[in-house]
C-alpha cells in the first residue's frame, strides 16, 4: 500500500468485471456517484480480454477503466 501525502487531484481506478453489462454498470455507479463523492470522472472505458489455450479461448472478461479528478 502506498501512503498518500497531500490531497489527491487526480486517481485512476482499475477493476475487472465478468460482463459487458457489468462494465457498463460499473461506471454509470461512478456518473452517479460523482457529485456527492466529491470528484469529477474525466475518462472512463473498458475492454475485453481473453485467455486462450491452443487456439481457443478458455475464459474472458472486461477491464473497467476510470480517471476521478478532484477539485481542489
């Protein structure tokens, strides 16, 4: 764990999610909850990924992708 001196301006978060609809989900939860959280989201995005093994994909998932910028 890294300790933070100061206040924060800006965080990316990364999370992973079975779903496409999850992934979506999971950043409107950040469009809603921006405003009472206290930050702004500049950028979100997510993308899929696999796994394969001899030439067949065995497991996929999505990367969920947000940037919070705070006003200081």
């Amino acid at each position: 764990m890294v300790t933070v001196i100061g206040e924060p301006i800006k965080l990316t978060y990364s999370s992973r999610v079975s779903n496409e609809e999850q992934a979506i989900a999971a950043i409107e939860q950040y469009k809603d909850n921006q405003l009472k959280e206290g930050f702004t989201l500049t950028k979100s995005s997510y993308v899929l990924k696999t796994k394969k093994s001899k030439g067949e994909i065995i497991d996929s998932w999505y990367i969920v992708n947000v940037e919070c910028s705070f006003d200081i």
